[in-house]
C-alpha cells in the first residue's frame, strides 16, 4: 500500500471567489490563485462534509463522473498542491528573512520641520513617537553623503537601489536634496549601479524651478493632499489655522503640467469628517490631474476627536467598492484608473507576494533622520525608544532582529488563521504601535475591513483574468513587476 493510499484527508487552508463568471481558489500557504474547474470543485464539496481517507475519496469523485485513474490523479494533484491536506501535515511556518538581507530602500528624512500644523501629524501630533528634542532640525550633507553610501554599502546585489526624501516638509531643505541626487548619481554610476528617487510634500514650497529640477531628474512626487478645500482645510492648516488648500492647489496644476517624466500621486489620509472617497477623488483625478490617488485612515488612538469611527469606515468601504467597480469597469476596456489602492493590491497578486512582514521596515528599507539616527522606517525616525543605531556606526543588528522577530507573521497568534494573511502580515508596524504598544501587535482593528478588501480584490483580478488578461500582462509591464 502507497504512503498516498493511506492518507486521510481534509480541506486545505484557501479562499474561494467568484470574478467573471469563473470560480478561482486563493491559496493562503503560497500566496497563489489557480482557476477553480468542475473537478477541483468535486473534490473540495465531497470533504467539505468532513474528511476521507484516499481510495474512499478517489471512490467518490469516480462515482460523479470521472474515471477512476483521472479521479486518482486529481486527489494526487491536489494534495501536492495543498488544496487538500493529509493527517501528516504540518503547516510551514514562513522563514525568518536572513540576517544579511540587503536594502534596497533608504528613506532621507531631510528635515523634522514642516511649515503646516496638520492636527493629525504622526511625528508632532498627539501620538507622535518622536523624540527630537536636541537633535538636528536639519540633515547636514555630511550626514547625507554618510547616509548615500551606507545605503550603496548595504545593498550588496542590488542593480538599483532608492531615494525617498522625506520630512517633516521636504522641500524646506530642498538644496541638501539637489546636493544629495547629484553625490548619490554619482557614487552609483561609479558602482555600475541605478538609483532613483522620489520624494513626498505638502507642496506649498514648489515653484516653476523646483519642478524643473524634479522633472530633469525624474523624481517621483507623492502629494500629501486631502480634497477639495472644504475637505482639505479641516485639518491641513497653517500655524494660525489657516487652511492650505488655496496655496497648494495652483501649485499642484502647475506639478502636473511641468513634471513630465514620473506620474504625480496624491496621498489621501482618511478622519473624521474627512470621508467622502467619491468626491475627494473625482477633485483630485479629474479636477487636479493626479495620475494616481490612494487612501489610508488616520493611524491614531481611538479616543481622538479625528479618528474615523466604525460607523465610519463602513462608509469608507462602500467607497472604496464603489471605485474598484470603476476600476474594473475601466480594465476590462483596456484603461487605466487612478485608483492605486487597488492598483497596489493587484500588483501583490499579480507577484504571488506571502508576506513574511507587513512591509519592508528594517528589512529593505530603513529610515534615517536629520541627526543620523536610523529607524525602521519613516515613521518611527528621531524615535529614541525605535532607534536601531546611526549612520556613523551602523545598524544595532539585535535591534532590528528584535525588531524582525516580534513582527514577523508567524509571532502574531491572531493572524494564523487568516486566509489574508500573505497580503496583510498583521498589518503597518506604526500603527499597532500607535493602537497597542506594540510594533509586533497584530491590528486586529483593521481585520474585517482587510478581509473585505482583499476579497474585492481578488474578485477584480479574477475578472480581468477572465475577460481581458492582456490588462495584466500590460499592467506588469508598466509596474516592472516580476
């Protein structure tokens, strides 16, 4: 008798949707999407009434139909692929990255200065996590050079590497910036290598020269930008309460009429009173020009007065299901839509992504604040308590192990039975250090509406799949996705 006559099976952990009229299973283990057909569906009905050993589920999926060498080929099949599992398996927990993981990303926090007082601000507002008392309100250029070569040391088999500059308001030390594309242009054609780079503002600071050097060098620029002004002005304001969207907006027109060479993107950020996805981005696609706009709730305590209230996130969901409908609307006519939240999302799917952390903080990607101090990320710079060394001694590698381990997925109890898992990871390690305390800390707030989300999704890729999948290929090609 055969080790595979002796098993006993049961259903495998995977997601199943509907998208185009076909059906498709989402299997949770390798982050992968196979189309469902009339035999895979035998089999997965006949155990969902409990499990079979192999010769009586072999029996039962000849009876519907099938021969018993197709029907015994199937069940093979589809244990080696884990849509159905035997007694003897044991879910692989997904590995730990290697400790010599190389980055890919730096992000330059130019300044901790910003010239607005955003009442939701991450790093000045009521749950900020820095600490930037005493420490440089500006990135020097030695501390630049310092910090272009310790991304260029560091990211060893890299054929590119990148540049984000950041801030506070990043345009406020816009001469480091030119200073640091040139040293950094330099020091990677000198290695053979490619660098780009991108940069996000509020953009009350661009003028015509400022874009003319962005377009030259093609900087990609994200907008941190919240609407038309009635909705941008609730919170994006100058120190005097004063709303920005007045200064903003023609400066934007002329971005997006002078940058040629990066598609412009407006970031949204979701409050209280803050929540009409429809209108906020018609304004900024179609009114604006923006290329792409994405969305992401305020990462906030839930006591505050501009966090979104459950209520009100259903209310941002049925949006956001209301633009992924155009998005499909638009793919399935070989277009392209403005909506990168699920843009961002097809993109995984298209890459089969199983994540073995929510993103790439201290992991490919660190942060580095005007003193030097590296971070995980952008969010967590000039954080004494999330420090994980500096740029002129390095990495403090039993931080960002620590670090690593504690938001790793496999540490996240809550998270081992989510089908989304591969995509979500648990969720942004700021935010559930924000909610919980806790950078490790599943955000266990955010798990239907990821749920939901994902499963949207899948139903848009599955669709397109069916109905145009030259928009996936031609969609890869323009994301360089591989």
């Amino acid at each position: 008798m055969t080790a595979t006559a002796t098993q006993t099976y049961t259903l495998g952990e995977f997601h199943q949707f509907e998208g185009g009229g076909r059906r498709f299973l989402y299997l949770v283990p390798a982050g992968a999407i196979f189309e469902m057909d009339e035999a895979v569906a035998t089999v997965i009905g006949l155990l969902k009434s409990g499990q079979s050993d192999h010769d009586d589920l072999v029996g039962r999926v000849a009876a519907k139909g099938f021969s018993y060498a197709d029907a015994d080929e199937l069940v093979t099949e589809l244990s080696r692929a884990r849509v159905i599992v035997g007694q003897d398996y044991v879910k692989a927990p997904l590995d730990p990255p290697p400790a010599d993981f190389p980055l890919q990303s730096l992000v330059m926090n130019l300044t901790n200065q910003c010239n607005l007082s955003c009442t939701y601000c991450y790093e000045f507002g009521e749950d900020k996590v820095a600490t930037p008392e005493g420490k440089p309100k500006f990135m020097d250029l030695p501390t630049a050079k310092a910090s272009v070569d310790f991304l260029l040391s560091q990211s060893s088999g890299r054929n590119t590497v990148h540049i984000t500059f950041f801030g506070g308001e990043t345009l406020m030390n816009f001469p480091l910036l030119k200073q640091v594309v040139t040293y950094a242009t330099e020091r990677a054609t000198e290695q053979g290598r490619g660098i780009d780079f991108s940069l996000t503002t509020n953009a009350t600071l661009l003028t015509p020269a400022i874009i003319e050097f962005l377009s030259e060098n093609k900087i990609g620029v994200t907008v941190s930008m919240d609407g038309p002004a009635d909705l941008h002005d609730k919170l994006r304001v100058f120190s005097n309460g004063k709303g920005s969207y007045d200064m903003i907006a023609p400066r934007v027109k002329a971005l997006i009429q002078g940058h040629r060479t990066r598609p412009i993107t407006a970031r949204v950020t979701l409050t209280n009173g803050v929540t009409d996805v429809l209108r906020i981005y018609k304004h900024l696609k179609h009114d604006l020009g923006f290329h792409e706009v994405g969305f992401a709730p305020v990462t906030t305590s839930p006591d505050r007065l501009y966090s979104i209230n459950e209520r009100g996130m259903d209310g941002v969901l049925d949006d956001f299901h209301k633009l992924a409908d155009e998005y499909l609307e638009y793919a399935l006519r070989g277009e392209m839509h403005g909506f990168s939240n699920v843009s961002d999302t097809i993109a995984e799917l298209i890459q089969g992504v199983n994540k073995s952390h929510p993103c790439g903080a201290a992991l490919g990607l660190l942060g580095v604040g005007p003193s030097g101090d590296i971070a995980p990320c952008h969010r967590f710079v000039d954080s004494d308590t999330h420090s994980l060394g500096n740029i002129a001694t390095g990495v403090d590698r039993e931080k960002q192990a620590d670090f690593l381990n504690r938001g790793h997925v496999n540490n996240k109890y809550d998270c081992q039975t989510c089908w989304a898992r591969p995509l979500c990871a648990g969720g942004c390690h700021h935010e559930a250090f924000v909610r919980y305390g806790d950078t490790g800390h599943a955000n266990l707030h955010y798990c239907d509406w990821i749920r939901d989300w994902t499963d949207t999704c899948l139903r848009i890729y599955g669709t397109i799949s069916a109905h145009n999948p030259e928009f996936l290929e031609q969609f890869a090609e323009r994301k360089a996705l591989n």
